[in-house]
C-alpha cells in the first residue's frame, strides 16, 4: 500500500505535544497530537513541518525526526517544495483558512484541518470553494466523530434501541470556537448530520467581547439547534463535564465523563408484569477505544486509497462553522430564532493572544 507524505503546519500542542499533557487520562487513547498520529500510521510519512517559532520546530525536529532543513518558517514554501499528499494545518482558526486555501490550490490532496475550522463565515465559504474546487478531501479535528466508543453510541441508537430519536444534548457546550465545535460534531453525527433549520442561542458572556464585527474572544454558549428531520439539538451550559445524551421515544443512551460511563435506559415496565412503563437502566454494550486521530489519518489515506469521501469532510466542517456563527448572531439578536444557511455574517474572532508554550516533556 502507498505512503503518503505528510507535514504538520502548527506545530505546538495539538500539532505534536498534547500527548504529554494527557498521559495517564483514562479517555484519551494515544497517538493523539496530529504528528504522533502521523508518526504510528504505516499509512504516512512525517517528512516536513512549519511553524512561525524556530524553536518550537527544533524541538519537534527532534522529537519527531525532521531534519532542519524540512523545518520551513514559511509554510507556503514547504507546500511548494515538499511534494505533500496530506497537511495538518493545527494553528489556532484565525491561521486556518488562508493556509488550507493555499495547500487546497497548491497540490496538496488530503487536509487535517483542527477546529474551529475558521474565524468567520466568509473564510468558511472561501475555505469550501478550494477544497471542492480542488478535489481536496479534508478532515476537521473534531475527534469524537472517528472514536470508537461515538461509534457504538450510534450504532445504539441507529439500531433503534432507543426508538426514534428526538433529542441530541451536550450538557457543557463551554466557548463556541474551542470546544463547542467538538460538541456540535457529535450532535450532527447522532443526528447522521441532517440539516439544521434554526438555532436560538444565549452568549453569557458574549456582550463584552463583540466590538462591531469583531470578536475578541472565545464566548461560552448554550441553546437550541432544530433539525430538518424535527430532532431537538440542547446544547446546555451546566458544571457536568463532556457529556452527551441521546434520547428516542423508547430509551436514551448517555455517555458521562466523556465516554467513561455509559447509561443505556429502555422503556420497560416499571414493575414487573403491572402496564406502567418508564426508561429503566439496562446492561451497556461492550463500549470499545482507541485513538480517534489515528483513525482520521487512516480515514484520509483510504480517501486517497479510493477516492471515496471522508467521514467528515468539508461540508461536515463548514455546518459545524455555520452553527459557531447562528449562535453568535441568535445573541446578537437578543435570542431570536435564526434561520439556517446562515446569511450576512460578518462576524470575525480575532483575538490577542500569543501561541501557548507546549509541554516537551511527560
Ligand atoms: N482536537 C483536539 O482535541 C484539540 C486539542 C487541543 C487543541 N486543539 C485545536 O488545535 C489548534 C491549535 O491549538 P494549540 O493549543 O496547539 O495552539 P497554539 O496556539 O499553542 O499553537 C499554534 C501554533 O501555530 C503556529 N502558527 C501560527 N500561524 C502560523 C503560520 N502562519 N505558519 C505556521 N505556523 C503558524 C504558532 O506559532 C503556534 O506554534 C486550535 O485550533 C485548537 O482548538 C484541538
């Protein structure tokens, strides 16, 4: 099978030292940094990185066995000179769009996109049109969508042991840009990514951070997502930490703790043999696990292997930008019902912040 050559753009935390931050955490299954994933999968070759600090790419250099001389300040002359099938563009959003638009127009055929996927709409848009242009299959970082134990979830639920689904929730939205984006991903995957008809969202603390068109930072968010298919997305603000609920007309499956309990309710009756019936705790499947970056890597070479589609793919990436962007205007609206396809947003995040220090180190 063929090798294909990758480099990772962005190489701080996500890009290539999380996986110090996490070791021992019971719900992160490593290789989890975009150049660990990279570096485990028979399927890629790091060859190259590019990052605006030196120092930080001769650390990865080293970690990662990237010669100085593929270690680029410039990523537009890495992409122009390396030959690469796959990039990972693991900047912070406000960095994204004008990197993947580059290596979607300049040879490159696969994309590692993180989230957010952009800081506004518009690069959104933009960022849609040059990957579609050019064929470019282009996975986002949203790692539950390629993580075995999400799978099962919806293997629970698209087996009907909970009878139709009415209702997809996250109980800890938290800000929109950094980790709403992974919440929104699941509630579409659950929802087998159905068009959303309308949001209506509150910013806690989004007044102080809007100036114009501008977002200074990254506000928490909670609201309603209304699917075309009539399922009720709530994406609730509460202190219960990464957790998801589905719920049907006849069970709900929860996943606590980011997947290290599982609840899995049926309607049964309440005591046995009596016509009153309730959802009940039943035994939870075996739930399963690995690493959901080395599953989005591998998800990126069969897609070069076949030319069948991603199981994310752009479009996944631009309606998750699209619901960052309705809960912001829904606010702004003082928590109107806002239509999707978005139109007219002009909002862009740009915040003043420096790259963060990765950990080198366990
Ligand atoms: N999927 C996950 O679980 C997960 C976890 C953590 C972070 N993230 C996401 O990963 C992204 C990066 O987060 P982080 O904490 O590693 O960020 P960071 O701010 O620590 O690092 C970003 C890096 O990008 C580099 N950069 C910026 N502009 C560049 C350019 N033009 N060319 C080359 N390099 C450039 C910076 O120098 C910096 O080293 C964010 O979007 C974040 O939301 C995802």
């Amino acid at each position: 099978m063929k090798t294909y050559r990758a480099a990772v753009i962005g190489v701080s935390r996500m890009g290539a030292f999380i996986d110090n931050e996490v070791v021992g955490y019971p719900n992160t299954f490593p290789p989890y940094s975009h150049a660990a994933g990279f570096t485990a999968s028979s399927r890629t070759d790091l060859v190259a990185c590019s990052d605006l600090r030196p120092d930080v790419m001769e650390v990865f250099g080293q970690t990662y066995n990237v010669p100085k001389e593929r270690q680029y300040t410039n990523y537009r002359e890495m992409i122009d000179k390396e030959h690469l099938d796959i990039v990972s563009v693991a900047t912070q959003p406000e960095h994204r769009a004008e990197i993947v638009i580059y290596a979607a127009n300049h040879g490159v055929k696969a994309i590692y996109a993180e989230k957010a996927l952009a800081a506004s709409m518009d690069e959104a848009d933009a960022m849609l049109e040059a990957v579609e242009r050019n064929h470019v299959y282009l996975n986002m970082g949203t790692n539950r969508r390629w993580g075995l134990a999400y799978d099962k979830m919806k293997e629970i639920i698209d087996g009907g042991q909970i009878g139709a689904l009415k209702n997809v929730i996250t109980y800890s939205t938290g800000t929109l840009f950094n980790t709403a984006s992974h919440h929104f991903d699941l509630l579409l995957r659950l929802n087998n990514d159905q068009p959303v008809q309308w949001v209506q969202a509150n910013l806690p603390d989004g007044d102080a951070m809007i100036d114009g068109d501008i977002l200074h930072e990254d506000p928490h968010a909670e609201g309603i997502i209304k699917f075309a298919n009539d399922v009720t997305g709530y994406a609730l603000l509460t202190p219960r930490k990464t957790e998801y609920e589905a719920i049907g007309d006849k069970g709900s499956i929860a996943a606590y703790n980011d997947g290290f309990e599982w609840h899995l309710r049926q309607d049964l009756p309440l005591i046995p043999g009596k016509p009153w019936t309730g959802f009940m705790t039943v035994d939870v499947p075996e739930i399963p696990h690995d690493s959901a970056t080395l599953r989005l890597v591998e998800d990126l070479a069969h897609s070069l292997d076949t030319g069948e589609a991603p199981r994310g793919g752009i479009r996944v990436a631009h309606a998750n930008t699209e619901l960052i962007f309705a809960f912001i205007a829904s606010h702004m609206q003082g928590g109107a019902r806002v239509e999707l396809p978005l139109k007219g947003s002009k909002i862009k995040l740009k915040r003043d912040r420096a790259p963060r220090q990765p950990k080198f180190t366990v």
